[in-house]
C-alpha cells in the first residue's frame, strides 16, 4: 500500500479544541458535518483563543446559525 500525504493539515488553525476529553461529548465534529472556515487577522485569533471552550463553541454555533461563520 503507498501512503501519501493527504493534504489535512494545510487547512489552517481552529482556536477551537477539536478533541477534548474532558466534554461530555470529546469530539466537536462528528461524520457528516458541515464545517466552514473563514480567515481571522492574528488579533481575533488571540482573543478567540482566549476565550473558554465552552463560550467559543457556542459563539461559532451562534455565529452559523445567522450565516456569519
């Protein structure tokens, strides 16, 4: 079998934990997910980056449900 680089990881950076033992749930996406990335400027990554977990998954939900992510 030949392996190849699969390209993932050029994507980009989430301030958000995509897998965190500690939730009830510990996987943020799930198969079937619809996911959107947009470019944030290094001073809105800082202060997502800032936030808990908890208040910037549900500012993204937020966000998506009024088409703003």
């Amino acid at each position: 079998m030949l392996f190849r680089s699969s390209g993932w990881h050029i994507l980009g950076r989430t301030p958000l934990r995509l897998f965190d033992p500690g939730r009830a749930d510990p996987f943020l996406f799930r198969a079937g997910d619809r996911v959107r990335f947009r470019r944030v400027d290094p001073a809105e990554y800082q202060r997502l980056s800032d936030m808990t977990s908890e208040a910037l998954l549900l500012a993204s939900r937020v966000a998506a449900s009024r088409g703003v992510a």
